[in-house]
C-alpha cells in the first residue's frame, strides 16, 4: 500500500468517525419539513462561502464538520436510520455490513450525494476502483464541490498512474477549501512530476 493510500484510509476513517458522532446527536430529530432541502442547499451554499475565506484552520476546520453534518442530512428519516446503521458498521470495522446499509441508502435514494461517497469508501477499501470511480464521479454529479470526493478521486487516479489528472483534482478540491489538510504537499509532489521544475 502506497502511503497516499495509507494516508487517504486514515483520512477516510477519521471522517467516518466524525461523520458517526455528528449524525448520532442528530439521532431523533424531526422529520424534515416541506421546504427542508431548499434551507439545506442554503445552508451548504453559504458553508462553502465562509469556507473559502476561512482566515485560520481552525475555523476552517469547524466549517468542514458543519459541511459533513449538512451532507449527512437526507430529509428522510428512513434513509438517515440507514446511514447512521452504516456509519455504526464501518465505525466497527464490519465493512460488508457498512456495504449493506450503504447499498441500500444509493438504490432508495439515488440523489442522496452522501450515499454514494460512503459507499464510493467502501469499494475504494475492497480495492474496487471501477466501482469506486464511478460512485465518485456521481457524487460530483450532484454535488460539483464536493471537495472530499475530489481528493477520493485524485487519490486512486494517481494509484493508476494518471498523475495529471489527480493535480488538477487536488487544484479544484484546494480552490473550494484552501485549508485542505494535505493537498498542498500533494500538489507540490504532482506538480513536480507532472509540470517538471519551474526555470
């Protein structure tokens, strides 16, 4: 395993983790209300808004669980029951059973973003990367700035060699979130190989 690899699992662990714990203290809310998507879609617009001019990490990094918070809101109770049991099995390591709920979340709710990210994770650790590619290339269908998808996507492009590609994803990942802990080492590595030294 290549230590991007290594470093995007850990990556992919943590935000499982604070994911887990987010959607957890939303555990038993109300269902949504009629115009609960539309408020979502605001509060995420404005999220990403603050997010790029983020003048410290550490707001920077309040912006982000906000982001993941909103991104785990479906507007369904159902659909939300079955990430929050996904979220508990992968948080448990019990990746098939993750699968399961995941799966399911993406056939019931097929413009529900988040499920397809998660699920993207779970074939990225199965080294599936057809089927991960193509659940990320998804999520960026519905959500074009969904700079955690982009960097799963550079992440694997650059596992297969496609060096150029990955750069310009870390670009437009780093230009949404400038406080993207890791891109800019990355670009700085992909650049080197890709553009050659600067004269």
């Amino acid at each position: 395993m290549s230590h991007l690899r290594a470093c995007a699992v850990l990556v992919c662990l943590l935000l499982f983790g604070a994911g887990a714990a987010m959607a957890a203290g939303d555990a038993g809310t109300k269902a949504a209300a009629p115009n609960a998507t539309s408020s979502r879609d605001d509060a995420i617009d404005l999220l990403y808004a603050e997010l790029a001019v983020a003048r410290n990490k550490q707001t920077a990094e309040a912006l982000e669980k906000a982001l993941q918070n909103e991104f785990l809101r479906s507007g369904s109770p159902s659909i939300d029951l079955l990430m929050q049991r996904g979220l508990d099995a992968f948080k448990a390591a019990r990746f098939d059973r993750a699968f399961f709920y995941f799966d399911e979340v993406v056939t019931l709710a097929p413009e529900y973003a988040e499920g397809w990210n998660k699920r993207a994770t779970i074939y990225y650790l199965r080294n599936d990367y057809t089927h991960a590619l193509r659940d990320l290339e998804h999520v960026l269908r519905l959500e074009p700035r969904h700079y955690e998808a982009m960097v799963g996507l550079a992440v694997m492009l650059q596992d297969l060699g496609d060096n150029k590609g990955a750069l310009d994803l870390y670009r437009r990942a780093k230009s949404i979130n400038p406080w993207l802990e890791g891109a800019d080492a990355a670009i700085k590595t992909l650049q080197l190989e890709v553009e050659g030294q600067g004269i």
